[in-house]
C-alpha cells in the first residue's frame, strides 16, 4: 500500500487581478463565500481529509490569511465576557482548524507561475507525495475532494489530476486531459493535457479543475523546468508542463470528482459560489428564495437600470 498522504501546498501568492479592484486591498483568498472565506474551505476540506502539515505560499499583501487563522484570545476573552458565547466559540474553532492542519507559510520567490510556489515548499517534502490544491476552488461533496484524490493515489502511487466531466464547447477554459485508457469508477489513465484546445480539438470530454496529487518526479520536472527558465528568463514555470513531460514516459491518472465545484476566481462564478452557499444556508436561504420570487413578480423591477459593473 502506497503511504498517507499528510502534506498539502496551497498556492495563495497571486494577485487575483480577474476581481480587481474588489482584490485591491483584500487578498482574494479571503473573499467570503458562504459565511468563511474561501480559503478556509480549502483547508477545511484537508483537515477532513486527513493532512496534517500544511504549507500555505503567500506572497507580500497577504498578512489578512495568517491573522484570520491566527489564535486571538483577547478576541475570546472579550466575547465571552459580553455573552457572545457562539462567537467565542468560532473564533476558537478556526485557530484548532490551523492548529490540527498545522498551517506554515511561505513567501513565494523564484520566476512567475503556478509551479513556482509548488517547488518553493518541497524542500519540506523529502520522497512523500503531496495534495496541491488551489485556494479559490471550493467543493461541496459527500466525500472531500481531497479525499477521493488521495484514494486515487493510494490505489495507483502514481501522479493523480482532479478531473470533472465538461461541456465541450467550454474547453477553452481549461486543460482537457488526453485520455489513455478508462478504468471505471472514475479513474483514468493519461498521457497528458492540452491547454485550452478549441472545441473541436479537444482530446476528451473532461477538464482538469485544481487539485493534484503530487510526487517526487513531478518535482523533479519542475526542478528542470525552473533550471531552463533561469537559463532563458523567458515564460513561466507551470505544474501542467511538468505534469506533461512526466506523463510522456510515465503513468499518470485522473479522478473524476463526484460533488459540485465552484469557482471563485473571477467575478461571475464566484457570484454564483456565493449565492449558491446563501441559497443552501437553512436560515439565509428561504429569506433569499423569496427576495428572488418577490423581484420575479414584480413589474417595475423591469424597468430599473442594469448596474455598472
């Protein structure tokens, strides 16, 4: 049997320019969705899942991730003097949440992309595979997401891609796996990605959405990939292309998730994230379904100007 995974990364160093200016003084890790910000689901759903050592990469601006996970017993001790025992209580919560995940950071350095703050942390890996997951995805499943990926991986000791069934015409979103060879329940053998093909180039029907399994040889690629880079200065280091070289000669899979994602990353899917966790609160989501259905009857909504956004 391949080992637990108990080490995770989350990247948290980008600039989140797709919400500016919502994003210009609040990192986009830290935007609500539901009533905990985003990131806190991220880690939430590795706790769950068993990881116990977590890294997060942060880059300059981003102080609010470690103050809300940070301990604040005068915060406490004030709330629980004025009653406000609940409160107390989930301020409490979210510091044993990073305590149980045994939340570090990480100041991001080295050449720009997705791969970078990966290799950052995995000075701390040693020969352990590792949960990479991004810090504006959030999934509501039965099973955590990450969960389904580290059983992925135990049943495989082989790099592990979260996959999601897709519409074709939306593949210019996203990488689309070239699929190998489909082994039931989910599990697929692949040789690669394809970044954001058209429609009718797409390999298959699935798009790869922000979560991995990550092993040493991975690291080794992106070692390469960053080698090259400080040769040339040109490009970006992405986890994808060194996913990609691995796959040329050696397995990789995919799981496709069961549960729902939300994307909050840019300004229309994380409105949906957010009214989808507001319609699913027991107490917030009646009030909301009659607001809709009250705005629905009315005539003269119809003639109130739309927005500027």
């Amino acid at each position: 049997m391949s080992p637990t995974i108990r080490r995770a990364v989350i990247p948290a160093a980008g600039l989140g320019s797709r919400l500016l200016p919502l994003t210009k003084a609040t990192p986009k890790e830290m935007l609500p969705v539901g009533d905990k910000p985003v990131i806190e689901h991220t880690v939430r759903e590795l706790v769950d899942s068993g990881i116990t050592d977590i890294t997060i990469v942060v880059s300059g601006g981003k102080s609010l991730i470690q103050d809300h996970f940070r301990p604040n017993p005068a915060l406490v001790e004030q709330l629980r003097e004025d009653g406000k025992t609940s409160y107390a209580d989930a301020v409490e919560e979210v510091a044993e949440l990073a305590r149980q995940g045994h939340i570090t950071y990480l100041d991001q350095y080295g050449p720009y992309g997705n791969g970078t703050p990966v290799l950052n942390a995995a000075r701390a890996f040693g020969n352990e595979p590792v949960l990479v997951l991004w810090p504006d995805d959030v999934f509501v499943a039965e099973v955590p997401r990450a969960q389904q990926l580290i059983r992925a991986y135990e049943q495989t000791g082989c790099p592990v891609l979260a996959l999601m069934p897709m519409d074709p015409t939306d593949s210019q979103r996203y990488g689309v796996p070239i699929v190998k060879e489909d082994l039931g329940d989910g599990q697929l053998r692949i040789t690669g990605l394809v970044e954001k093909p058209d429609p009718k180039a797409a390999p298959s029907s699935y798009a790869a959405i922000g979560g991995y399994v990550v092993t040493p040889g991975i690291i080794d690629e992106l070692r390469e990939q960053t080698r090259r880079w400080y040769e040339h200065r040109t490009g970006e280091v992405y986890l994808t292309d060194a996913i990609n070289a691995y796959a040329s000669t050696r397995a990789v899979y995919g799981q496709v998730i069961k549960g729902r994602w939300y994307d909050t990353g840019n300004p229309a899917d994380y409105l949906v994230a957010q009214m989808a966790f507001a319609l699913s609160h027991p107490e917030y989501g009646p009030l909301l379904r009659g607001l809709v259905a009250g705005l629905d009857a009315d005539p003269a909504v119809e003639n109130v100007p739309e927005p500027r956004i």
